[in-house]
C-alpha cells in the first residue's frame, strides 16, 4: 500500500511539472511575473452584484507628470485603478499601458473615475519623462496621473501596501520586474475585487489579457453605480 501511495504522489508531482514548470519558465524569461502570479484565475472569475471588499488600499503621496503633488486624498469619492509599471520597460508595461489606455478611453468622461500608475524606477522617470511618455499614449485625460517619487518609498508601497512585487534585477528585461495586476479602488478607498469560482477572491485584475480587462471594465462600472 505504502508503495502504490508513494507512485501515486510521484505521478501527480510528474503532472505538476509537466504543465506548470515551463509555464513558470516562460514568464519569467519573458519578464513576467514572478510573484503574487493569480493570472492563471482569470479565465475562472465570477462576476457578483457585489464585490469582494478587500481592505483599505495605502495612503500615498507621490509628484505627477505636471510636477504636481498627488496623494490618495485626490482619489476619494472616486473609482480608480492603479498600477506600478516604468516608461523604459521593454516586456509587460507596453500591453498593460495599451489595456490601462483601453480602461481610459471608456470613462474617461467620468469625473468620478481616475487612474494612477506609479513608476517603479524613478531614478529616470521623472516628471518629465513621464509627461512625455504619456504623450507619446496619446493621454490627454485629466484623471490619468503619471507619478514618481522616492524608489525605496514606491517600492515599499508596492511591496508591503499594495502586495503587488516590484523589484531590481539586472538579469530580467529592463533591470526591473513586476506584476502586471491592476488594482480596483471603490469611492471609499478600499481595494475591491470579485471571486474565482472556488469563492477566493482574485485581490487584483490581470493587466495583460482581455478576459482581465474586460473584467475590470464591468466593475469600475459597478463600483461608479454604487
């Protein structure tokens, strides 16, 4: 008995590896992500009359590209949607910064919605590099700020406020990796999210596939009808 226990714990280990390890391989050699990774829920989320609440997001203060100071208070009463991404990034940030564009568009003219995308590498991006990045999007929305400030600040943020990993490292494309998540933050500040089909919640949207995308579309929009 202990030896068919023992076969049938190494085929399922032998499964396991099979179709998850080169997955896992793949994301990180294309600069992907490489923790907090629940991209593969996105083709298993349910949509609910109401949202998971996951907790109070960060207070932070950050410059925008108008060399403005930002912070959390601008975003209350608001809906909006955050990441962490830098303007140099040559994997995941041109495909999230497209999709977040996609999310601009649609309410855009909805002054209770807005954007923030915190560079993970402020040491080049500053206010204006990020006012020319944004040009080159071809963002003209107001509700859309670009923000910088102090790396070791931004990366606590991201890591401990946010738990969504950034980090520094000279082997991944551009010296940097991250997730491609996007965070959902309702009008009272709490970071919100629906379920997989298990009833877990998926904490953040992915930013890279349109499942992801059109995902978050529908919730901004039931958070703004709230």
């Amino acid at each position: 008995m202990k030896n068919k226990s023992y076969i049938g714990i190494s085929l399922i280990i032998l499964i396991f590896g099979i179709i998850f390890i080169p997955r896992i391989v793949n994301r990180i050699k294309n600069g992907g992500l490489v923790q907090n990774d629940r991209m593969s829920l996105s083709n298993e989320m349910i949509k609910e009359d109401a949202l998971y609440k996951v907790g109070p997001a960060p207070a932070f203060e950050l410059t925008n590209q108008n060399n403005i100071k930002i912070s959390n208070k601008n975003y209350a009463g608001k809906v909006y949607v955050l990441e962490f991404f830098f303007s140099t990034c040559p994997s995941i940030c041109p495909i999230m910064n497209k999709n977040m564009a996609e999310i601009d568009k649609m309410f855009s003219k909805d002054k209770n919605f807005a954007i923030a995308s915190i560079t993970i590498n402020p040491e080049n991006d500053t206010p204006e590099v990020l006012k020319e990045h944004a040009k080159k999007l071809e963002i003209t929305s107001e509700n859309w700020n670009f923000l910088t400030g102090d790396k070791d600040y931004i990366f606590n943020l991201a890591n401990k406020g946010f738990n969504l990993y950034v980090g520094e490292n000279n082997k991944a494309l551009g010296n940097f990796e991250h997730s491609g998540l996007f965070a959902l933050i309702d009008k009272e500040g709490n970071i919100r999210c629906r379920k997989d089909k298990q009833g877990n919640p998926i904490l953040y949207y992915d930013g890279l596939e349109q499942t992801g995308v059109d995902a978050i579309k529908e919730d901004i929009n039931l958070l703004l009808n709230e």
